[in-house]
C-alpha cells in the first residue's frame, strides 16, 4: 500500500533517504501498538512479510506499507482507515495470494473511494467498484485471457491482472515480464516492525 501526493510510480523511482522515525510511525499506526524495528527487507520480500510484521517506509515523496493484515477481499473495508492515513494524498493498494489465485487492488482519491476490484476462481468477482481504470482495458476486452486453460473460472488470471496493477501504480513486478521502466525490487529496502510484547 502507497500514500502519494503525486503518481506513486515515480515516487518510488525518486525515493529519496527513509525516514525512520516516521517509518516506525507508520508501523505503530498500523500495527496499534508499540514498534520495534527488526532490521530491512529488499521490497521483493517485504510486499509480503510475515504475520505480525509491519514494513513501513516514510519516503520524501511517498509512504509505503506492507502487511498480511491489511488484505481484504473486500479493500472497500479500509477505506476509513485509508483515509485517516492518507490526510489528503491519494492512496493505493494491491494484494495478492498466488496459492489461492487471488488478487485485488484499490485506488482512494479526495477523500474517496475510487476503484475496488478483487476475484479468485473459486469465488468469482467479490468486489468491483468504481470504474475500470486503463490498464485493465485488455484484461476485460479478452486481450489477457488464459489460453491454456479453457474453461477457468475468470475472464483472465488474477495474478497477471494483479501483477499489472503493480507495473501501473508501482513501476515493479513480482511475477512476468518487466519492462524498461520497471526498477529493481532487491535495490529498494524497507525497515521491517514488529509489535513490542507488553510485560
């Protein structure tokens, strides 16, 4: 998840020194407790981390958050929380479960809900709000079908679709073919948190 004033993409190309005083923060906000840093992750490992770990990172341009416990499949659940956080700045998420085929992704902007969409095979389409966004144009046009499997579940896979929307607001992918503008997921590192146990 990405707090931005500006396009998130090129926040992140432009990153800048993290913060960590305000990182840690941000983990504690997100956490609801008392954080305690347990050192960095590439951003290949910290989109992900592990349950009851935070990683925040408070950027010049841009403030990033990953944790297991923020996926929904339903992101229109966040949005209260999304809101406080973001004071104003768009914000942004994806989330994806390969074992389950599941993605989703979301946008906020001034103070609202603007796209929510999220599916799995086995469950179809559980949310889809808003207008669809450009990017996802092929994907619903029949251009990113799954041609090796015929009679899947959905119009085409969620985890291409989920791993676009990480090329479009992000500028990296996890899974599939990067492109001259993407950047190197092992080159960005983000201070990983965990809650400090109350004696």
């Amino acid at each position: 998840m990405v707090f931005a004033e500006a396009e998130p993409r090129r926040a992140f190309r432009d990153a800048g020194l993290t913060d960590h005083d305000k990182s840690k923060r941000l983990a504690e906000i997100t956490l609801g407790a008392t954080a305690q840093e347990t050192g960095l992750l590439t951003l290949d490992l910290a989109v992900w981390p592990d349950s009851g770990i935070v990683c925040a990172a408070s950027l010049p341009e841009c403030e990033v958050v990953c944790s297991r416990e923020l996926a929904r499949y339903r992101p229109s659940e966040l949005t209260e929380w999304i809101l406080r956080l973001a004071n104003g700045r768009g914000a942004y998420a994806v989330f994806m479960h390969s074992a389950e085929d599941w993605a989703a992704f979301a946008v906020w902007s001034d103070g609202a809900l603007v796209r929510s969409l999220s599916m799995n095979p086995s469950s179809g389409v559980m949310e889809d709000m808003g207008e669809h966004l450009p990017f996802e144009f092929p994907f619903w046009e029949g251009e990113r079908s799954v041609r090796n499997e015929p009679n899947y579940a959905l119009p085409f896979h969620p985890i291409d679709f989920g791993n676009e929307a990480l090329r479009e607001f992000f500028g990296f992918v996890l899974e599939g073919r990067e492109d001259e503008l993407c950047f190197d997921l092992e080159e960005f590192e983000v201070p990983a948190f965990r809650a400090v146990s109350q004696a």
